[in-house]
C-alpha cells in the first residue's frame, strides 16, 4: 500500500473493474478458433498472452488510436504472444470481432471471482461496477452468474465517457449516493483504473494477476481472493 493512500475508514463501498477483474475473455472459445490454423494452445498461455496484451494498452492510454484499432491491436498482440502467424491475424481478428458484436468475448467469470463478491456483499460491502465497454457488461455479468450482487453497473458506451476521465467513476458514486473517499476501486490497468480512480478521488486497488506491474505506486493484489482481507481494514 502506498504510504499516501490508506483504505477509507469507514468503507463503504468497492468498485470494480469488469473485464479483466470480474469476466474474462472467453480462452475456450479462442482456443477452438486458434487451433484448427495453428496448434492447441492451454488457457494458461492465453491468459497470460492477454495480460501481456493490456499491459500494452495501458501504456498506449492517451495516444490517437481509435477504439476498433486499439481493440486490433490488443488482438494481434495476443496471437503473437501464442506464436500465430501474423498473416493469419486478419481473419481470426474478423471472426472475433463478429462474435464480441454478436453474444460478446468477456463473458466467463474470473476464477473466484464469484465467491469473492458474495463474501464482500455478505460482509455489508456495498458493490459497484464501472467498465470501458460496449453496452453489454451488465448482460455480461449476468451471464457469468453476478445477478443481483450490484448497486449499479456503469457502462462507458451507455454513459459516453471512458476511464481514465474520473467523471465516469463519478457517475457510479452518484448512482450510489456515495463519497468519493468511502469507496475503493479495483481495476487491472494502472494508467485506466488507478489513475482514473485517483483523479476522482477513490483510492486504487490494483489486481495484478501475473506480476506485471510491480512499480505502480498504489494497493496491489495478484488474486481477487486477497480483496477480502485488504479491504476489512477499512471497516469499522
């Protein structure tokens, strides 16, 4: 934790992220897209190619890039990771794009992920979601079995504003009648969510699955079943 930000006291609340924190992109699906070109790939080197692939987007934040380009980007950077020929990228990038517009790609919950919103909802926690997205993370997080558990679920696409601007993180304190300071955020992009949360006043919590972002100055978990133990300090 960094010195400059403890843990509200009282916390009242805990924002998250969605994908990426709460919903995964769905590994078997890709899986059986990639395999019939290239070669069986496990989900583990999929997951970890897609840490890779935000790392870059995090550090691409506040660049021109359109948002279908970044979105390619983030795409080729994971077939690579997996040793894909990049002329094969094209059309297994068309294919994704057709099935994110059509049923969604972030649609399995993160392992754990479940129980561990259950816990915080059972401990008096109260919950929220605010995501850059394409107008379907609530359905998403339905789908992945969060029904019910949040206050709200901001959608960048539904609101017109994305993380890191802090008025999107404000639209979700508003909806919850919340001040900024009773609230933590847990994000996975340091430049997206940590400093968007910070410059709406929320303190940060960082997952940081696979070790990628050991210099970022703020609370950091590598697994959401550690949020639980962190965030109780903040009760009172």
């Amino acid at each position: 934790m960094n010195a400059e930000e403890p843990l509200p006291t009282p916390l009242e609340a805990v924002l998250l992220d969605a994908g990426g924190v709460l919903i995964d992109l769905d590994y078997r699906y890709l899986q059986r897209l990639i395999e019939p070109v290239h070669r069986v790939v496990a989900e583990s080197e999929l997951s970890h190619a897609e840490s890779l692939a935000r790392r870059e987007i995090n550090r691409s934040v506040g660049d021109d890039e359109d948002v279908s380009s970044r979105w390619r980007d983030y795409f080729h950077t994971i077939l690579g990771n997996v040793g894909v020929a990049g002329d094969l990228h094209p059309p297994l990038i068309d294919s994704l794009w057709e099935a994110h517009q059509r049923v969604g790609l972030w649609t399995v919950a993160v392992e754990g992920a479940l129980e561990v919103v259950s816990e915080l909802k059972r401990r008096g926690f109260r919950l929220g979601v605010v995501s850059n997205a394409e107008g379907t993370v609530a359905r998403n997080l339905d789908d992945a079995g969060f029904t019910g558990l949040f206050e709200t679920v901001v959608d960048s696409h539904l609101v017109g504003v994305m993380k890191p601007d802090p008025a999107i993180f404000r639209i979700a304190l508003e909806r919850m009648s919340l001040k900024a300071g009773s609230a933590v955020f847990v994000g996975d992009m340091p430049s997206i969510d940590v400093e968007g949360a910070r410059a709406a006043g929320i303190v940060p919590i960082l997952l940081d699955r696979h070790d990628l972002h050991t210099e970022v100055a703020s609370a950091r978990i590598r697994s959401l079943d550690e949020l639980p133990g962190l965030v109780e300090r903040g009760q009172t």
